[in-house]
C-alpha cells in the first residue's frame, strides 16, 4: 500500500505523536516513544510495517518525507 503524505500528516497527529502537528510541511524531530507508536499506527491502520531505526527516520523530518521513505521501502 502506498502511504500519501497526507496521511501521514493524519497519524502524526496523533496526540500520543505530535498534538499540534503544523499545517504545512514544518520539518519535525520524533522522540523514541513517538517513533513507536507512529509506526505502530502505521501498521495498524495502513498495513505498513517499518523497521523502528534511528537510521531510517532520523534525515525524514516532514510528512513528505516520511511517505517519500515509505515509498520507497516499499519497492525494495
């Protein structure tokens, strides 16, 4: 399944994530707890499992960037 940046904007809304998430594309850092639980989200409502690596998410900073990575394990 592909994850548009949109939704990604919808998970990481999530108040146990981010609870005033910006409207626009505002680069973010996640702290651990928040990682866990937005791939935990992700899993449960989009079917998308990622791997919780400081390597993975650390240079994807925006909503945009984080469906771009996604995307892009998806075709690995």
């Amino acid at each position: 399944m592909t994850v548009t940046a949109a939704q990604v904007r919808e998970l990481l809304s999530d108040p146990k994530i981010f609870p005033s998430l910006p409207d626009d594309d505002t680069e973010f850092v996640f702290d651990s707890m928040g990682l866990v639980w937005f791939l935990h989200v992700l899993e449960m409502r989009c079917g998308v499992l990622a791997e919780a690596s400081e390597e993975c998410f650390s240079g994807n900073t925006s909503a945009r960037r984080i469906a771009d990575h996604l995307r892009e394990l998806a075709t690995r």
